[in-house]
C-alpha cells in the first residue's frame, strides 16, 4: 500500500519555446510546437518525480534571444513571482536567452522564487552545483555563437555599401525597394518632390522657411507598410527630418556607411553639384548658427520654457541699424514654424531682469527667506544622515576586507588576488575621506537670516558685473524653470 508520504510532491512545469524569426511560424506544426512536444516528452518521463505540465504556453514567435523584450518571457517571469511555477522547461539554453547578462538576471529571478531550470537536450539541471556550471559554460558560448553572429551581419553590411548595393533599413522618399533583387528604384512621383525640395532650400537658404512651404503644400515624409502590416512614415516634416532628407547621400546616387561615402548603383535623384551646393550652405548656415548662439550671452538657456507649448526656449538675436536685439524663441516655432505657437519669442533683456528682479527680492522678504533656509536645513540634515549610513557601511566594509588579508607575509606572496584586495581597500578608504569631509562641512553652523541676507544683497550688486557663465550658474542654482505667460503680459 502507498502511504502519504511517499506520493512525491507535485511539480509544477512551464515549457518555455523561442524561435528567432516568423518564418515557418504559419505551419500546423513548427519550431515552437517541436519543442514543446519534446518538452512535454520529457516532462511525461519524469512524472514518478511529481512533474506535471501546466496549460499555459509561452511561446515567443519572432523574437530575438539578445534582450528580454518578449512578450511570453515577461508573462512566464510574472508568473514565476506569483508563485505559480516550480520548473521552467526550455529545448535548450539559447532558446531562454543568448545573453549572459539577461540570464543571470533570469536566474536570479528562479533562484529568488526557489524555480529550477531544466534544458531537456543538454542534460542538466540548475538544481545542482554541476548543473550550474555547464550552464553558465553553455550560455557563454551561446553568447560568443550571438556575438559572431552580429560581428558577419555588420561585415556584411559593411562589403554591400562598400559595393553600391542597398542592404535594408527604412525607405527613404524618392525611391522604392523592389524586394525580389533588392535594389532602390527611383519613384517618379516622390522624386520631383525631393527635387522640389532641394531647390527650395537653395532659394529660402534657410530650413524654416521650407518646413513652412512643405507644410502648406501637404507634403509628408516616406509613408510605407512593413512585413506586418504596419504603416510607418508619413509625418509632417520638421527641421530634423528636412535636414536628414537635404544631407543623405542616397539622392546623389551614392551610399553612405559609418564615416564612408560610396557610389550606389541606383540612379541618382538629384544632380551631384546640386546636392554639393546644399552640403556647402548647410555647413555654412550651422557654423553662423553655432556663433550666434555662443555670442548670445543668454543666462536663461536651457532655463526657459514657453507657456503654451511647453518646449523649450533657445537664445537668438536680430541686427537692426547695427543694433543687437537679443530673443529667445519657442524651439516648436522654430521647428515647425511661426504660426505654430502664440509665444513665438520674447525680449531677452526683459525676460532676464525681471528673473534678476524676482530673485533679489529674495533679500528683502525675511519670511520667505526663513523657510528658504528652513528648507535648506532640512535638506542639510537629510544629506547627513545618508552620509553618516554611508560611512558606517564603508568602515564595516573595510574592516571586514581588511581582516581578509594573510598575516603571513609567505601567504601573500602566493596569493593572486592579493594586490586587488590592497585596491579595493585604497578606494575603500579615499571614499572614507570623501565622506568625512563632506560630513564636517554639513555639521558647520547654517547661515542666520540676516546674514543670508547681506549675503544676497553683496551678490546683487556684483552679479552683472561676473562673467555670463557665472551668472548663468547663479541663475541655475536659484530658478527652476522660468515661464512667460507674466512677462508678455507686462511688455503688452
């Protein structure tokens, strides 16, 4: 007679099944169903132990072992922290993953939640110290195997565009991927486009003005449909999308890979000296751009942010009767033109002196500026205590290393991992310095109110005269995020 305690305990087994691409995937019977059929083979001899396979499948169809971006991966980690999986099945260790990081999280995972993995063709089982490392052994070269892999593909690439040849990625307007040679073809329709739009650009000399033009005529970027059926593309054009278009080598009939410039051998769209000339106005219109903005002398850059679009403001200036007008200007306006926001820009100088003003009043409002350094103690005091846990950690850490250490100087000699440890110990104690000083500067007394106070009065008064860098820092350490709604209300 079977007693009780000899019936063994039920376990609980999910079989987990990948397959890299889609191919084969519409069959009545294909990879993932192979594998699960040798799985549930394998789970049926061991039900003497207890083994039951649960209904649920996880099958990932179509998705790469290089990430744990699966659909059916995150739904079998779910499960395995509700509680609901004792043994994770798989065919063979690559099929769970080809990364050695993304599995060592993974089995960090099962080992957390007390679930074995079992690989049924490579015979182990990560219940046991040996099966734990043939299966660390075993990912590593399904890592290498991964790595090879991705190291022919770039080369491959890299022999095709050297060739002139189209080797994939997104389409590009103006041509057409003809997939049984896979070779670019020129469209007629969206190349008199692309044409257009170059000219354009050589008659505004500027990306503004032609994000505006191509909005009004309703011309959209690259529309196409992927293998699944997915519309990509077709969006409205802006400055980076127009700048990519006007910088891309494809429409002068050659390819670009990395830093290289090839010649393709689709036709070209654009003539070579057209596309030449725009490269060189580009070129010229960024380098006037980057002194402008580094002559600008804005303290409120990457400050300011316009009310009703929420983007961010960027500096610029006009010349007007050899007069500078500083302004900052919408970013959404700039990209997408004027027309686009209600701000557009606003004056620098007013923009800047009443953010100055706004903060010397500081000086003078004694119940703001108690709560001020009342919040400033209180930050103070939090950033101690982190500092004082920190530095207990850091002693008993030490200490601990230290203990580690052969007193016998024989010892040491043979012992690898000897001049680590003096490293580790080092580091150990250069952050111990660190802490110490940061700790003594935070126990010194905090500022009064009246002399934080004169403290803000004597910034005033030499503040305009520092360097635009250092104001702009002060600016920073004082302001959070500055709007423009008040300041157009008051300039009206």
């Amino acid at each position: 007679m079977t007693t009780k305690s000899n019936i063994p305990a039920t376990v609980r087994c999910a079989i987990y099944t990948r397959k890299s691409t889609e191919e084969g995937l519409e069959q009545n019977f294909n990879s993932l169903d192979a594998q699960r059929e040798a799985a549930l083979a394998y789970i049926q001899s061991q039900r003497h132990e207890g083994w039951k396979c649960l209904p649920i499948r996880y099958d990932d169809g179509g998705f790469t072992g290089g990430n744990m971006d699966r659909p059916a991966l995150k739904c079998l980690l779910a499960d395995v922290e509700a509680g609901k999986i004792d043994s994770v099945i798989t065919y063979k260790v690559d099929r769970l993953s080809r990364s050695l990081l993304d599995f060592a999280r993974i089995i960090g995972i099962f080992e957390k939640h007390h679930v074995s993995f079992v690989s049924i063709t490579q015979q182990f089982n990560s219940a046991t110290s040996m099966g734990r490392l043939v299966l660390n052994v075993l990912l590593s070269f399904a890592q290498f195997e991964r790595e090879i892999i991705s190291e022919r593909t770039r080369d491959k690439i890299a022999a095709t565009r050297r060739k002139g040849k189209w080797s994939g990625g997104f389409p590009v307007l103006g041509y057409d991927v003809d997939k049984e040679v896979l070779r670019l073809v020129v469209n007629p329709k969206e190349a008199a486009r692309v044409r257009t739009i170059f000219g354009l650009y050589l008659k505004h000399q500027g990306l503004l003005p032609v994000v505006r033009e191509l909005e009004r005529r309703g011309w959209r970027t690259k529309a196409w449909v992927t293998r699944k059926g997915r519309k990509m593309g077709g969006y409205a054009f802006i400055k980076t999308k127009l700048h990519a278009l006007l910088t891309n080598p494809i429409y002068a009939g050659k390819l670009r890979y990395k830093t290289e410039v090839h010649q393709g051998e689709h036709a070209a769209i654009v003539d070579p000296v057209k596309w030449q000339k725009v490269q060189e106005l580009l070129r010229y219109n960024r380098n006037k751009c980057l002194a402008e903005r580094n002559s600008s002398g804005a303290i409120l850059k990457g400050l300011l942010y316009c009310r009703p679009c929420g983007c961010a403001m960027t500096p610029t200036y006009a010349s007007k009767g050899g007069k500078r007008y500083r302004y900052y200007v919408c970013s959404n306006a700039l990209k997408r033109g004027w027309d686009h926001c209600p701000s557009q820009s606003v004056p620098a100088g007013g923009m800047e002196e009443i953010v100055m003003e706004q903060i010397s009043k500081v000086s003078q409002d004694s119940e703001g500026l108690k709560r001020i350094l009342q919040e400033a103690f209180k930050q103070r005091k939090m950033r101690l205590a982190d500092l004082e846990l920190e530095q207990r950690g850091l002693e008993r850490e030490l200490k601990s290393l230290t203990k580690s250490l052969p007193t016998n100087t024989s010892d040491s000699d043979n012992n690898p991992g000897l001049e680590s440890a003096h490293e580790n110990i080092g580091h150990l104690k250069r952050r111990l310095t660190e802490n110490h000083e940061q700790t003594q500067s935070l126990r010194l007394p905090g500022l009064k109110i009246d002399q934080a106070a004169r403290a803000l009065a004597t910034l005033e008064k030499v503040l305009g005269n520092l360097p635009t860098v250092e104001q702009a820092r002060f600016v920073r350490s004082a302001v959070q995020r500055p709007i423009t709604t008040e300041v157009r209300a008051s300039w009206s």
